[in-house]
C-alpha cells in the first residue's frame, strides 16, 4: 500500500497505482472507507488492539481475545466543523489539562475470540456480538515531570512479556515488536546527539 501511495499522484495516470490496489486488496479498502472522526478527548475514545492473544488461567485452559480500551462513559466526536477549529495539539493539550485537575480512568476489556474467529489476521474483524469480558482499568493520574524525555525511552512491544498471555500466531507481531525497537533506538540515538 505504501509503495502504491508513493506511485500515485497527478502525472501517475488513471487509474492509479493506489486505486489499483485497493481494488485487490479489500481489507485494505474497508480500512481507507471507515469513517475515522475526531475524538473531544483522548478518554472519551474506545481503542482496539488488531492482534490476538492467548489468555491462559491458572488451571492451564486458553481463549485467545482481543484488548479493548473503553473510555468510563460514551465515546464522543467532534463534528466536522468544530474538528477542523481544533489547534494541531488539542488532545494532548486537553489530557495534560484534565491530568492537571485529577485523575483519568480508562476501562480494559477482551473480546472473546469464538472458535471459528481467525486469531492470527489482524485485518480480520470478528463479529461485534462477541462477549467481552472486563479485565482492568487503567489509571491515568499525573503527567511525568520530564514527559518530552521519557517519551524518547518508551518503547511499546505487542509481545506480551507476562505469565499467563501469549502472542498468538499472527506473522504482523514479530514485524511490529522488531519496527518499534527500531524506532525506539533512534529516538534515543538522536537525543544523544543532541546533548
């Protein structure tokens, strides 16, 4: 997809290299044709993880799921007119004040894979009448005093390191888990740099 959207452009023809792909590839089509709006505030939108995993309990039995991080209340948008009245920062701006304030919590669920539900295609949707089931809740209470620079040593990896949950089999993690080191190394070789 990225090489079509690099191929594309006014002088690239009809039809394009990017049309030309979406045509053959249809989860890559959902994707681009899914309405995307704008959240008020990073806590008034739910998050999905595209990847799943195996959650085993302590007697051994296994259920792969899905992570889904739900705001404690409805999800809210803003319209298109007032998104687009939006400074560039708004939501980090918005959560920094919020934090200011008080404390922030988030709801973590999984959805339960059923048996025929594909566990290793992340473009794979499941059906939404899936059970969830509650899991957690994330605690969000203060921004870190040297945010900017812990920033540049947080790396996130979508292999689950804890006893209990493991990766599934879905070739996009170990890609995923290799890019974000990558990317991490960088951020800090380049804030070595410029010390």
């Amino acid at each position: 997809m990225l090489r079509a959207i690099h191929a594309s452009g006014p002088a690239a023809g009809s039809p394009m290299p990017l049309e030309t792909f979406l045509a053959t590839h249809p989860a890559a089509l959902e994707f681009v044709q899914t309405p995307k709006p704008i959240p008020v505030s990073f806590l008034k939108e739910s998050f999905y993880a595209v990847n799943a995993y195996r959650f085993i309990n302590a007697s051994g039995m296994s259920q792969f799921g899905r992570y889904r991080i739900r705001p404690d209340g409805a999800n809210e948008y803003l319209d298109e007119t007032a998104s687009g009245k939006q400074a560039p920062n708004f939501l980090f701006d918005e959560i920094k004040e919020k934090l200011a304030r008080g404390t922030a919590k988030m709801k973590i669920a999984v959805q339960v894979a059923a048996e025929e539900d594909a566990v290793n295609d992340s473009t794979v949707h499941w059906p939404k009448d899936r059970p969830e089931i509650e899991f957690g809740v994330i605690e969000l209470m203060s921004e870190l005093p040297s945010n900017e620079t812990e920033q540049q040593h947080i790396i996130f990896d979508p292999i689950p390191r804890v006893d209990g949950i493991e990766p599934s089999d879905d070739p996009l993690l170990d890609p995923r888990a290799a890019i974000y080191l990558a990317s991490g190394r960088r951020r800090r070789a380049s804030v070595r740099r410029e010390k």
